[in-house]
C-alpha cells in the first residue's frame, strides 16, 4: 500500500513541459521545521544585534557624560584651588593685622594683673610669641641685619630630602582608585629611614598618627605659615620644640595611605595648601637628581 504523499509539479515557462515532484509528508515536515527553525534563528540575530546597538549607543552616552563630568569636577578643583589660594592670602593679611595690634597691646601692658592669665603659656600662646618676635624684630631698624636673617630661616628654603619628584602639586591621578584627585603637596622619593630636615625655623606643632598622612609632623613657622611631613616611620622631635632649619626631625617612611617608601611635604599658608615649587626652587641644596627632574 502506497503511502500518503504530495505531488508538486513544475512547469518550465518557454518548453511547457511538466515535471512532478512526490514528497511525503516526512520530508514536507522537515522542510517546514526547518524553515521555521531558520526564521525563529535570524530573528535571534536581528534581536541580539538591536540590543547590542542599543547597549553601544547607551554606553558612549554615559562615557560622554562621565568625560563632561570630569571636565565639570576638574574646573571645580581648579575653582577651589584659586579659592583657597585667595583664602590664605587674606588670611595672612589678618594674621599680620593681629601681630601689629598684639604688638600695641603688649606695649601698653595689661590693664590690671587679672589681665595677665596663667604664668605658664599654652601652646598657642607660644606660637604667637614666637610671631610677636618675629614682628618685633621686622620693625626694629637696629637689629635689620638679624632682621633679614630670621626672614630667610622662618620661610621654608631648604629641600626636606634629597630625592627625585615622584607626584606633583595639584591634580593628578589617584594611585590607589585610578581617578582624578588634588594632592595637596610634593611626594619626594627616598628609602625607609633617610633623615627629614626642617625647611625653616619654627616650633612643632604636631608630631603623631594622622590617618592617611600616616606618621606626620606639623612645623609652624609663625604668620600662619605651616610646613608638614607625612609617610614619617619615627620621630626625632616632640610637639612644643623649638627646631632650626636643617634640623633633622624625623625619618622617612611609608606609614599611612602609602604605596611605597617616600616623603610627602606640604607648605600650608594659613590652613590652605599652597604650591610648595616656588620655595623649592630656593633651596640651595639641590642634588643633580633633584635639579634634572624640577619641573620649572
């Protein structure tokens, strides 16, 4: 018995003659299945590649953003490091306005010995007469050798190390996150325990753990003028001395948010970090490594 089947007969359009085709329902499935699995097939491809269209086009709309973004947070940094530069200017001008009128004040003397306070100075108090000396020797003419002497030794002119810039002033990438942050200072390259010296004279104000700086020493050397070092692995000073420019102070380290052994120095006018270059390009002590890899 002959089995079910369909006949498809073709015809040639110029010769007329016929040719039939017997195919059996097996074979009639399997074109169809196949057929289907085909279509069901390029419409996946068509779909994946939409959403692969899709996705590029989102992801170079937020790569445009995050750029516009950082742009936005650079102009931002920049903005803020003009505003803190303004800041310490007008800081340092209050402060030499306070000096001048504590100076008058010291002069006329207390109104009544109630006025005078404690016998033993805090630390602050040491501070400003360490700036009330400072001020009293700028105004007097017959010390103005000795004068411009204290001015040399009170303003940070010496490098703190020997070594090789390893990380400038202002912004720059980030070691440990990759993106865009301000450093607030130098980073200066030498091995665990060279000696630190002061930049200038001063009184210490600091010496302890200071989370990210690590081991860090705060030098004050009056008129709101402030120099750190940071990264420190010990101390050579205590917090109330008084150091000389020179002075070793400490040892160098990699204590704190550190991904290596160095030295990071800041000069600070007035509690706003400003560009530690200009006093760098003083020193008069400068290696030929130093001096091949300044960037000024």
């Amino acid at each position: 018995m002959k089995q079910p089947h369909f006949v498809v007969v073709i015809a040639h359009s110029v010769h007329g003659r016929l040719r039939r085709v017997h195919l059996s329902h097996t074979v009639l499935y399997t074109v169809l299945a196949l057929a289907m699995i085909g279509c069901f097939t390029v419409v996946g491809f068509v779909t994946s590649y939409a959403r692969m269209a899709w996705k590029v086009t989102n992801y170079n709309n937020l790569r445009d953003e995050v750029s516009t973004l950082q742009k936005r947070y650079q102009d931002l940094q920049r903005s803020t490091e003009q505003t803190k530069e303004q800041l310490a200017t007008l800081q340092m001008l209050a402060s030499e306005v306070s000096m001048a009128y504590g100076i008058k004040e010291r002069m006329d003397g207390p109104q009544s010995v109630a006025a005078e306070g404690k016998l033993m100075p805090t630390f602050q108090e040491s501070i400003e007469q360490y700036d009330l000396l400072r001020s009293t020797r700028l105004f007097n003419p017959a010390t103005r050798r000795i004068n411009q002497m204290w001015q040399q030794n009170v303003v940070p002119s010496i490098w703190p190390t020997n070594g090789r810039l390893l990380s400038s002033f202002g912004s720059r990438s980030d070691p440990f996150t990759g993106g865009s942050a301000f450093h607030a200072g130098v980073d200066i390259s030498c091995s665990t325990g060279t000696p630190i010296k002061v930049a200038a004279d001063g009184i210490v104000k600091t010496a302890q753990w200071s989370g990210a700086y690590g081991k860090l020493i705060v030098v004050s050397h009056g008129g709101g003028l402030e120099t750190y070092y940071a990264h420190l692995s010990t101390f050579d000073v205590i917090p109330g001395q008084e150091v000389r420019r020179g002075q070793t102070i400490a040892r160098s380290g990699g204590t704190g948010r550190a991904t290596s052994p160095h030295l990071h120095y800041e000069v600070r006018q007035g509690g706003a970090p400003v560009n530690p270059y200009k006093y760098l390009a003083k020193s008069l002590v400068l290696g030929p490594t130093v001096q091949k890899d300044l960037p000024f």
